[in-house]
C-alpha cells in the first residue's frame, strides 16, 4: 500500500528537485484524494431480521492520485478498501422495495464491526412507494490500508425483501479521504 | 447481479462472542433464512430483532461478502454449516414463534406511542368525535 505523501521539512535553501517534487506529490495528493460514489443498480435480496452489507455493482467515481481507487464491482462488491491510511468521511443509504410491514435501518460497518453512531432506523414509509434509508451522514471513520467500510441495510418485514434500485432509490456509499 | 467470486459469510454477535460460518449457497431467500435463523439457536441469540431491541449489548446478525477482515476473525469462533442441521425443527419453531411475539409487542408499543403523540383533533379525524363524559361521572376511575 502506498503512504500518504507529506511535504518535506525545510531548513535551507530548497534546490534539489527531488525536494520540489515532495511538494508536488503532497499538493497533488490533496487535489486528487482517494474518493469514492458507489451505488447499486442490481437489485439485491435482504434476510429478514438480519444486517446485509449491500452489493456496490456501479460506481460514477472511485480514484486516487495513482488512479487505482479502493473498490472492485465484482469482487467483495460491498467493500471500499482503503489504500492509503487516515480518516474518511463515508455517507450513504439504502433502498427498500414496496412493502409497508415494520421497519428499515441503515448503518456502516468498518472490517465488519458496526460503526457506533452510524445507524437510522424508521419504519417503512408506505405500502405504495419504497423506503429509502440514509446511514447518518458524515460519520469520520478511521481505515488503514487493508481496512474495509461496507453499508448495510436491515429489515424486519417478515421475509426476504428485494432492494430498490430505480434512479434516486438506489443504494449508495459515498466515501472522501479527509486527513491522515 | 454478477454472481460474487467469493462466498457470503454469516457473522453473529452475542454477549461479547463472535460466531461466523462461510456460506456455499446464497441463492435460495428460503434457505437462506433458514440458515440464519439456525445460526441464531445455535448460539442463544435472543429471540426478537436486534435493531428493534435498540440495546447496548451489540448484538447483531450479519452477512457479508467475502472472508471477514483478519481482525475479526482472529477474535471469532468459525462453525461449520453442516452444524446448523443439529438444530432440530422444534428449537428452530420454537425460536420463531418466540421471535414473532417479540415482534408482535413491538408492533403494539409502537402503534401505541404512535397515538399518544397525536392531537386530540387527529385521533378524533381517526376515530370519530369521542362525546364528553356525562356530568357527574368521571374518567379517572370513580376519583374526583
């Protein structure tokens, strides 16, 4: 996994180029931070009773400054695995499909243990329209490479109940590298 | 959906112990939760919904996709699936049932707080003008 590059200490003149180019490779780091939007638009089924981490199959961005990103929409499609360490800031909901039993929640989950403060719990808005649940937004969770953020969706309709994944219901995690 | 190149595993959090089993077969919604609701037995999960039950004991049912991160999995206990088919159909029937009254009593406390904050000009459009008592009677039981 790559370090996140930093500025150098100066304590004279800076003239070797390969001082300048820390410059650049701290400044360029910041310009183009690990960033993620990932959504689903292949509906998905949900256990009953039971937290799903919900299948990422689409993406409008997932990039770094080495244009690797953090997510792969094949394989552990419910992960952003970061690459270089420090605190993200992750948002994100989920879509239920039409049913009006009980209720939906939402939450993150870092290495697979649920992020404290990160769950929305409501119950299911109508028996005409889908529930869309947003996890809270803006939670500050700390990876380091090789850890994982996933969103999971939960519901208690009383059998197994599809996502949502028609435009604006769709499932989504959002994720921005925010500081070392 | 692309099928996954690696399985679905179910995680299980009770009083502090992690319990995980590696799932070969997602694909059926029926036995699938028939899986999860074996694994929950299995291990004295409480009857009822962990998200409903809103406590601090971090009890959770999960699934998640591919082999949890190293450093779950070093603190958890990995069962065999074919362990779950020791749980006999009447600790499995039991369980439901027992998990369906904790629903149903969910069900009721929330429709119950759920009237109490209404108005009394919304639960009269509920349930129609409710007359006033007749004079000299009381509603508090005979105590005035």
């Amino acid at each position: 996994m790559p370090n996140v590059p930093e500025a150098p200490t100066i304590r004279d003149e800076v003239t070797a180029s390969s001082k300048w180019n820390e410059f650049r490779d701290a400044i360029r780091f910041l310009m183009e931070p690990p960033i993620a939007n990932l959504r689903q638009n292949s509906v998905q089924s949900l256990a009953n009773a039971t937290l799903v981490a919900i299948q990422l199959n689409a993406f409008d961005v997932d990039s770094d400054v080495d244009g690797t990103g953090g997510h792969d929409t094949v394989t552990n499609n419910t992960r952003f695995t970061a690459r270089y360490p420090g605190w993200h800031w992750v948002s994100g909901g989920v879509g239920f499909a039409t049913n009006g039993n009980n209720w939906r929640a939402a939450e993150l989950a870092v290495n697979g243990v649920p992020v404290n403060g990160s769950g929305v719990q409501v119950s299911a808005a109508s028996t005409t329209a889908p529930t869309m649940v947003p996890a809270r937004g803006g939670n500050l969770v700390y990876l380091d490479a090789g850890h994982f953020v996933e969103i999971y969706g939960w519901q208690n309709s009383g059998g197994a109940l599809n996502t949502a994944v028609s435009g604006v219901q769709q499932p989504s995690m959002t994720i921005r590298w925010v500081s070392i | 959906m692309t099928a996954p190149r690696h399985n679905w595993w179910l995680i299980v959090r009770v009083d502090g112990a992690t319990h995980c089993w590696e799932l070969a077969d997602t694909s059926d919604p029926d036995r699938l939760q028939d899986t999860v609701d074996r694994a929950r037995v299995q291990v004295q999960f409480p009857p009822g919904d962990d998200w409903i039950a809103g406590d601090t004991r971090q009890n959770a049912v999960q699934l998640t996709q591919g082999e949890p991160h190293p450093s779950l999995m070093a603190t958890a206990a990995t069962h065999q699936l074919a362990d779950l088919d020791r749980v006999t159909a009447q600790a499995l029937a039991a369980y439901r049932a027992a998990s369906d009254n904790e629903r149903a009593a969910a069900r009721m406390t929330a429709a119950r707080e759920a009237v109490l904050r209404l108005t009394s000009e919304q639960r009269a459009q509920l349930y129609g003008d409710i007359p006033p008592p007749p004079r000299g009677t009381t509603t508090t039981g005979g105590r005035t």
